[in-house]
C-alpha cells in the first residue's frame, strides 16, 4: 500500500518482543524484501527491540538487491558502525550507514557514517548539517564546537529514567518552533515542569530560545 502511495523507500525496525536468532532475523527481513519492490532501510535499535542486527547477518542481508542500507542507534555499540561497513564493504561499497542517535553523531561520522536519521533534527538540523561541514573540510575543532551543543540537549532527554526522548522533545520543538504538537501518548508520560526547565534552560544557553 505505502508503494501505491508512491513511498520508494521504507525503513523496517527489527521484530521485538520475540528475540529471534540471527537466522530469524536475516530470514524475515529476507521475506519483507521479497514482499515488495520498495528499497529498505534496516532498522536497529536493540534498546527497544531486545536483538541485535550483527555485523555478519547485516553482510547476508546485504546481498539482497533491495536491502540498501541501515540505521543503528549506535549509542548501543559507539563502534558498531565501522563494524558495519567492514562487513559489507567488499559486497556493496553503496550500502548506506546511517547514525540513528543524535547523541553519537561526531563518533560516527568519524567512522564514516553516512548520515543520520534524526530526531533533534527538528531543532538542530541547521547545526547537524554543519557538524558535517565542518568534519568535511577538517575543521575538526568547530565540528567539536557545534557537536556540544546539540549533546549538551540530548543529555537532557532522559531525565526521570527515560529512554526514549519523545517527552521532552516534543515541547522542546514546541517552544523552538511554535508550533503545537501536544504530550506523547501513553504510556509515555508528559514531561514535568521542572524536567522541561532544565531542557529550556539548555536551549537558551546554545541561542535556540
């Protein structure tokens, strides 16, 4: 249906709550595959998922045609990524690595991640852009520079023990951009007054508010 629609790409999280084996994994990623002439992007995010896409089942995967790349929420294994491209490397020099946590984007870019898939992207994506610029023409030090601000908001989306960003995000791309989005939907919880403060209080102090 999202081919009808006109999607080209589509990216596919990794099964959870079940844990397959890395066989499982690589066989129903090969039948989705199978299932549709979209190009698929790998999903990886173990935290959530509870499995891993390993570096040799990634090397299999990659030989299907329409298997083109991945995200990996590198804040899981920092050095994955170059795990990753040596495995695919002699297979499909293309295939796409991508970074899935803003958190851990100048770690990766350095291991030659293509790109990111963002969330803070929202806010910063003025600032990502430049982080890799600046890698780019060997301005390590202003890619340094720039990386500590959007790290600096990060770390304060998992403030009460939280995983997942979504609830302070939302009102921090709300303050930024004015435009209403409302609280996440249970079970997450909606950020607390004093939560958001320190959120807020770090988006002035990089010029965002």
């Amino acid at each position: 249906m999202a081919v009808e629609a006109g999607v080209d790409t589509v990216m596919i999280v990794t099964p959870f709550y079940n844990k397959p084996t890395q066989e499982g994994l690589y066989l129903h990623y090969k039948e989705v595959a199978e299932s549709t002439s979209a190009d698929i992007i790998l999903y990886n995010i173990p935290i959530f998922t509870g499995v891993n896409i390993d570096p040799p089942t990634l090397r299999e995967l990659s030989k299907i045609k329409n298997i083109i790349g991945i995200k990996d929420e590198s804040g899981i294994n920092p050095t994955q990524i170059t795990d990753y491209f040596m495995a695919v490397e002699d297979i499909n020099p293309e295939f796409a690595v991508f970074n899935g946590d803003d958190i851990m984007l100048l770690p990766t870019i350095i291991q030659g991640a293509m790109g990111i898939i963002s969330g803070g992207a929202a806010i910063f994506g003025h600032e990502i852009r430049a982080i890799f610029q600046a890698f780019e023409a060997g301005e390590n030090e202003k890619a340094r520079e720039i990386n500590r601000k959007l790290y600096s908001f990060c770390k304060t989306l998992g403030q009460g023990g939280r995983i997942l960003p979504n609830s302070l995000l939302r009102p921090a791309v709300e303050a930024v951009s004015g435009v209403k989005i409302g609280p996440p939907r249970h079970p997450l919880t909606q950020a607390t007054e004093e939560e958001f403060a320190v959120t807020a209080a770090v988006l002035k102090k990089v010029g965002k508010l």
